[in-house]
C-alpha cells in the first residue's frame, strides 16, 4: 500500500474510495458479501418445497428444517458481518492509536476465523443433507439449482473466510511491529504517517 501503514493509509487523512475498493480486504468482503446473499437468499427462495399431496412445506435438504435454518443463519450473520467489517475497513485509516488498529484487527482475526468455521460446517452440513434427500419427496426436481447453489457458494465462503483470515495476520504481525518499534525507541517519531 502506498504511504500506508499497517494496511491503511494515513492516519487521520482524508477517505479516498478508490483506494478503499482497492485493498483486497475490500474486494474479499464484497465478495463475501455477496456469497452471502446467494446462500441465504437461494435458501429463503426455493429451499422450501412440498409434495404434490401435501400443503405444508419442508426444506429441500432431506426434508431437515434445521438445515435450512443453519443455512439462513450463517448467511444472514455473514451478511451483517460484511457490512460491519466494511465500515471499520473505511474508518481503519481514521484510527491513530496503534493499540486500536489491534483490537480492531484481533476482532477481525476472531471473527473471520469464526465464520470460516461456521461456512465448512455449513459446506459439509448441507452437502450431507442433499445426498440423503429422496426423490420422492421432491418429484418435480423444484428447487434443485438453488440447493446446488447454496452449497457451492458456502464452499466458496470457506476459502474467502479465510483468506480474510489469513491478510488479518498479516496485518496484525504489522501492527506488533509497529507497537514494538515504539516501545524501543520511545523519542522517535512514529512509522505511521
């Protein structure tokens, strides 16, 4: 990053939105983002279906409300996570106390680290549930692509969790640095811009 430190720019210094859609924090949250939506979304839209002799629906994955449920779930919490994380990514450059760039980042690390998890269980959760649906509970195939997409998508969830993961390390050993260079030399002006 340009005259940054720590994977921002300089502190206190003005927001510029190109550089922010940029850093590959950005990009791998949008994407994120829009896993998310996908999941959920496919989920809440064509997750439910019902037999031609019965009136109430049931999940498409083998009939198990809770894994529609924990679908959803995952979904919507990473839904939200994505728009948090992307309002601290853009006030990230505002915060001058390398001691809340670190708590900011331990948090990202946390939470990144948590929703990778969550996303393989969902991954092999709803993988397990779509090979024991029975084709006599869904005869008309409804719903088949939306299922194929949900789980897809949380495959995909998995490995940009954590690569967020993976750049919030990278970030954090920087800002280690940067609060043990000011321990050492007390007098000397700070690294960060």
């Amino acid at each position: 990053m340009d005259g940054g430190a720590f994977g921002a720019g300089k502190a206190g210094g003005a927001f510029d939105p190109h550089a922010f859609i940029r850093q590959p924090y950005t990009l791998l949250r949008l994407l994120s983002w829009v896993f998310s939506i996908v999941v959920f979304g496919s989920i809440v839209n064509e997750g439910y279906v019902n037999r031609p002799d019965e009136t109430q629906e049931h999940c498409i994955f083998n009939r198990n409300r809770n894994a529609c449920n924990y679908g959803i779930t995952v979904g919507v919490l990473t839904f939200l996570s994505c728009l948090l994380y992307l309002a601290l990514d853009a006030y990230f450059p505002q915060i001058s106390s390398v001691k809340d760039r670190k708590k900011a980042v331990l948090s990202d690390i946390g939470v990144s680290a948590f929703l990778a998890f969550l996303w393989f269980v969902g991954f092999c959760f709803l993988t397990n549930q779509w090979q024991a649906s029975k084709e006599e509970d869904n005869p008309m195939n409804e719903g088949g692509d939306a299922a194929r997409a949900a789980i897809t998508f949380s495959f995909f969830s998995i490995f940009t969790w954590g690569f967020v993961t993976f750049l919030a390390f990278r970030r954090l050993r920087d800002i280690t640095f940067q609060e043990e260079y000011n321990t050492l030399f007390p007098n000397s002006p700070s690294l960060l811009p």
